[in-house]
C-alpha cells in the first residue's frame, strides 16, 4: 500500500510542480518573488515524501527506471501539461512571443528532468520489475544523407562539425536511422530469454556485427549477468572467438555494469566450460588477460583454447574519454592479439550499444581510410544499426569517432620497435630533405603546434594563486591538478602549481611540479605529505647562471621547520650523477613521520641536454627501485619550471618502461600524451631528440632482449 501512495504522491506533486513552473515562466516570476518561500516549502515537503532515488548512466547517456508505471504516468503528466499550456496561451498570459519560445523550449527540458526523479522513486523497492535503457530526447530527423568525405577534407569537416558546441554533429547524429527494418527480437523476447536481457529494450536482431570488409567481424554484447556467464562462454566457445573486448567497468558510481565472468586466479567452471587464468598485464589505459579455456564433452575429453581479454578501463564514468589516445593503442593492440584464424571478436560494454559501437566504428572507418581514402562514419553507422539497434548511443560518443579518425590521420601510427630504433634516427637526422615529415624538427613541430588549453587554467590563474607560479605560462589544467585539502578559515589555500601524470602502468603515477619559491615551500610538503609521496625526483640546481631557479627546500644538516612539518636530514649520498638524501618528513604535534627519498640530479644543464643518457638510466632505475619497496604513490618531480627538463625525465621513465616490457617505444605519442596533461612538456627539439638518445643507450647497454626484464 505504501508503494501505491508513495507514486500517487509522486504523480500529483510533478504535476503541481509543473503547473507553477508553467505560470511562473510565463508570467516572468521565475521562482523569486512573493510565493518563493510557499513554492520552496512545497517543493522540500513533496521532496522527502517521495524520497527519490537518481540512477543515471552518464556514460550511455540513458537512465534505468520501473516498467509498468512510466507509460501511464507519462501521458497524465504529458496531457496535464499540455491542458495548462493551451489554457496559458489563450489567455494571452504570455508577455510575448519571445518570451513563448523560451517557455516552450524550458517546459520540454523541464519535463525530461523531472521525470529524471519521477521514474526512479522506488527503484529498488520492487525486485519483480525490470530495468530498462531509456535513451535521452532527440530531436527530430531532419532525414538528411551524409556524403564519405575524404581523408584530406577530415580536419576541416571536424572543425566545421565542432563549431558552435557540435551543433552540426548533433544534426548529423539525429539525422541517423534508429535501428533495423530487416532484423526480428523474435529470439530475445521469448519467455525463456526475457531475463538474460540485461535491459529488455535493448535486443539482438537475428544478424550479426560486420566490420568494414569483413562480414561477421564483431559480435556485439552486453555485459553478462551472473545468470548469463556460463551462456556468454558457450558462445565464446562456439564461436571460436579468440579475443574479448570489453569497455566497461564492473562498477561505476556503484551500479553494477557488468558481472565478473573472469576468475581473478585459478580457475572457474561456467556449465561444462572451465576457464582458468593464464597471465595478466595491467596497462594504464587498459588490461590484458589470458584465459586458458576447456570444453568437457561428454566423453570427458578436454580440449584446451586461448582466449585473450583485453579490457579498456579509461573510459570515464560519463561522456567520452578525453583524448583518443588511449583508445587507438587499444585498438591497435586488438588487431595484434586477435589471430586470423579465429572467430568473432566478442566486443561489450554494459548495454552493448554505446561504447561498443563506438568501438567497431572506429575500427571500421581506419579500415576504409587505408582502402578508399575517405571514411563514411553516417553510412557505416547507419548500416551496422541494422544488425544491432542503437549502436553509438549519444552524439558526443559519434563525435569521438571522428576525433579518433582525425588523431589517426594526422600523426599516424608512430610506434616502433626497438630494432628499427637505429634506422629511425637516421631517417631522423637527414639534413639532406628537411621538409621529410620524419625528420626530427617536423616531428616535434607537430607537438608545439598542439593548442593549450588556456580555458583550463583557471584556478592557478585566480589573482590569490597568481604569486603561486614561477612561470605564468605554465599553469597546472584544472582537470587534473594536484588539489590540497583547505586550510581552515583560508581561502584557495587548495592550489599548488603541479599535475597529475600517468606513468605507463598507473594512472597519477607522477606529480610534476615546478621548484618550490620561499613562500610555497609549506605547500609542497603538504602535498608531499597528503598524497603519501616517498619519492623526489629534482632535476636543477638551486641556482643556474647566477639566478634562482629552486627554493632549498630540505636541510643542508639538523632539522628545519616549514609550517607544520618538520624535515629532518638523514643521510645524503653523492653518486655518480646524482645525490641520494634520506629526508624525515615529521607532521603535526601528534610527530606521525615517513622516510621521503631525494634524488637530485646534478648533470643536466639549464640549456641544453646531458652529456650522455646513462646517467638518465641509472637515476631512473634507483627510483624505481625504491618504488618497489616503499609503494607505488606519486613520484615528485620538479625542476625550475616543471616543464622541460621534468617531462623529458617522465617521458624517459614511461618510454623505457615499455622497452623493458614490450620492447617498443613511441616517443611522439609519449610526448604528446603528456603535453595534453600539463603544457610544454619537453620544452625544446633538444629535449625531444634526447628521448630518443637515452632509448639507444638504454638498448646499447642491455643488447640482449632478455636483460630488459
């Protein structure tokens, strides 16, 4: 009984809600006149009454609600509205026609957020009723087709396509075919099968998923559920797929996306399928596992697969991720993992539509750029819709598909293996045809050009965070800034000038900072201190050609007090290249201490570039190691600026990572990534060469593959 009052109180409290809304727009009220206080009164009472629960996937752009209310209460709220509309308007209460457009544009978007908290009240009070993907409003078909466009028309279409914040992408996305005029559900909505949909309006056609050239290239999936694994491995079984791509998370914003039909170790048996773990990678944008998978026939014969898992984990909670980056390594990775001789590649995320589309899009369109020339992103989309409704879910994840295109077109697949290393720098270092797109000038030319993203700096650029920077034009991206907890009672006490940096494992491996000035000193033990740093990686000297380049931050001997930390000097070492200083950093009054290791390189110049890479190995190697034996929290790394010398020192760190375990490199991609994380990262040509320096010493030193492990 409470649940039927609970949604009559529900219905009636959006209605009234609507009807004010309605007279409030159109009389101008706009909420903050004489009646606010009753409207705020009733809106909190109707609030913790119907005690609503949001559950919104911002990833595929949809909601979950219950079934059986929603198409009722949908048309009472529709025709109530409308009834309060009609009457508004022959009244003649509207002021003006103006003020009618934005009252008819405001009560749609209105409703669509309402019915945000209206659908989900009392989600989780009955386990009978299904969930279902309900895709946010489009608007209408403008019924358009859209031409292929070739590969050197790619940069200016996506620029025209992104003025005026996608408006035209959206037009393209809307104009799209919904799903399948060919394929039947018959299958999917029979009795037996209605529970193994994880969302009953999202079904599979009797068809299959082609790629470009390919016919039955993909198999588009949802995430299984704990009562579909053993069915998902039957497929993967039967199918003879080798290869599993898998775009979402178990968990995101603690709702369940998808079961874990994988063991963590050993083995598990799914029906008469038993998988067991082989080997696994962690990445930093995503993870490989290798699963050993057996069949047991009746006759109990065993016959052994492998099945390799490649799963994409950087892909954000909403939205898109931010650079394509990640995803086209992903993908290229896929290619090479997945043999010629096998089945399918099974390709899921939650739904099966929105990231998994994404996916076999791009993977089709680079396709057709090597073989045509041109990409038709609107026809291939439109095509693949027939064999599974709703692939490419939001026109921000059909946008992505042309980043990534574009990405692609513009730079390339400039990987390597480390024994094409020698012959690439040579092309390289050809003076004799400047104007070659390998050379190293234009290489790097391609990095400056890339635009920073000044809109994004506006916490360091705030006037208290101004005296913070030593050099105004490197300020720290808003988006992944190191942020400091508050000081009580002081404002924007939160900022230091430092970034987040992925290393090639793990995401924020690396804190790129700039060198301490007197009076951020405080600042920088408190952050060395909150995010549990053990490691400082310092790159300049105090002072270079008689200026100041880094507050000394540490004692030459004793203790020296900076706020609330004290930092006491426990040993300092003089190595080859570097000095090695045991710090005691102690906090507060309650005197909680941690070992800090200072490793302060002394061969490198303010201009210019080391004498040889060897000392960049060994520094990198001993941090590294103490990584291993104090935990893998961020790694502190600064020089003046933080900037040059600092992200040609974490470019080196992640390149020769991948050496070491790969036994390939991208200078170019590595650069690039991380100048999308703070700007100006390897400052100078020089710089940029050096990267590729140190890798050749790196693989002189340790000829032998086997020594790089």
């Amino acid at each position: 009984m409470m649940f039927f009052k609970n949604k009559l109180i529900n219905v009636f409290s959006s209605l009234l809600l609507d009807m004010r809304t309605i007279y409030c727009l159109n009389y101008g009220i706009k909420h903050s006149e004489s009646n606010s206080r009753i409207f705020i009164f009733y809106f909190l009472f109707f609030t913790l009454i119907s005690n609503p629960v949001i559950l919104i996937d911002k990833t595929d752009q949809m909601y979950v609600h219950t079934s059986p209310w929603n198409l009722s209460i949908k048309l009472v709220k529709c025709v109530c509205v409308c009834v309060c509309v009609f009457v508004s308007q022959l009244r003649g209460d509207c002021r003006s026609r103006k003020l009618n457009l934005y009252f008819s544009h405001a009560v749609s978007y209105k409703l669509f957020i309402f019915q945000l908290f209206f659908y989900n009240i009392d989600v989780l009070y009955s386990s009978t009723e299904q969930q279902t993907v309900v895709l946010l409003p489009r608007s209408p078909s403008t019924c358009k087709t859209y031409l292929p466009i070739p590969v050197d028309n790619l940069e200016e279409e996506y620029r025209i396509r992104s003025a005026d914040d996608g408006k035209l992408f959206r037009e393209e996305y809307n104009s799209l075919p919904g799903g399948s005029t060919q394929g039947t559900c018959e299958e999917a909505n029979k009795e037996e099968n209605k529970e193994k949909n994880r969302y009953p309006n999202i079904l599979p056609f009797l068809l299959s998923s082609q790629g470009y050239t390919d016919k039955n290239k993909f198999i588009a999936a949802q995430g299984p559920k704990q009562d579909t694994a053993a069915d998902f491995w039957r497929m993967i079984w039967e199918q003879k797929s080798a290869t599993i791509v898998m775009l979402t998370n178990l968990k995101e914003r603690k709702e369940d996306k998808c079961y874990q039909y994988w063991p963590d170790q050993g083995c598990w048996t799914y029906g008469n399928i038993r998988v067991a773990v082989e080997d696994f990678t962690v990445l930093v944008d995503y993870t490989i596992r290798k699963f050993c998978v057996q069949y047991q026939a009746s006759d109990g014969t065993k016959t052994p697969r492998l099945v390799t898992q490649l799963h994409f984990t950087s892909w954000p909670d909403f939205g898109v991720p931010f650079s394509p980056i990640g995803m086209l390594k992903f993908l290229k990775k896929v290619k090479q993992v997945n043999p010629s001789f096998s089945g399918p590649i099974v390709v899921h995320c939650s739904a099966g539509v929105g990231r998994t589309g994404t996916f076999i899009v791009i993977d089709g369109m680079i396709d057709m750029m090597y073989a045509e020339k041109k990409v038709d992103v609107f026809g291939f989309v439109s095509r693949i819709r027939e064999q599974r409704s709703q692939l490419i879910q939001t026109d921000l994840q059909y946008s992505f598909v042309y980043q990534a295109l574009l990405e692609y077109f513009l730079y390339g697949d400039t990987e390597l293996d480390v024994s094409s290393l020698e012959g690439h720098l040579d092309k390289l270092h050809n003076t004799s045809a400047p104007l070659d797109r390998v050379g190293l000038e234009e290489e790097f030319k391609k990095l400056t050009n890339m635009r920073i993203m000044k809109e994004n700096m506006r916490m360091g650029n705030l006037p208290a965070n101004m005296k913070k920077n030593r050099v105004l034009q490197i300020i720290p991206y808003d988006f992944n800034r190191v942020i400091l907890s508050m000081k009580r009672g002081q404002e924007f006490t939160d900022y230091i000038n430092a970034s987040f940096i992925d290393g090639y494992r793990q995401k924020d491996y690396f804190i790129a900072t700039q060198g301490p000035l007197a009076h951020t000193v405080d600042d920088f033990w408190r952050m060395v201190w909150e995010w549990k740093c053990h490691s400082i990686v310092m790159l300049t000297e105090l002072q270079e050609r008689d200026q100041d380049k880094c507050f000394q931050y540490w004692p030459t001997e004793d203790s020296v007090t900076y706020g609330d930390f004290t930092v006491e000097m426990k040993g300092d070492t003089l190595c080859d290249t570097f000095s090695l200083r045991d710090l005691l950093l102690t906090f507060g009054s309650e005197k909680q201490t941690r070992l800090v290791r200072h490793f302060h390189f002394h061969g490198w110049p303010e201009i210019g570039i080391p004498a040889e890479g060897k000392g960049m190995i060994d520094i990198i190697a001993a941090v590294q190691k103490q990584q291993q034996q104090s935990g893998n929290h961020p790694i502190v790394v600064h020089c003046s600026a933080g900037a040059g010398r600092t992200g040609t020192f974490i470019a080196l760190s992640n390149i020769l990572e991948r050496v070491k375990a790969e036994g390939l490199l991208d200078v170019f991609q590595t650069v690039k990534s991380l100048r999308m994380q703070r700007p100006h990262m390897v400052q100078t040509v020089e710089q940029y060469d050096f990267c590729y320096r140190v890798v050749q010493d790196f693989v002189d030193i340790f000829s032998d593959y086997a020594n790089f492990k």
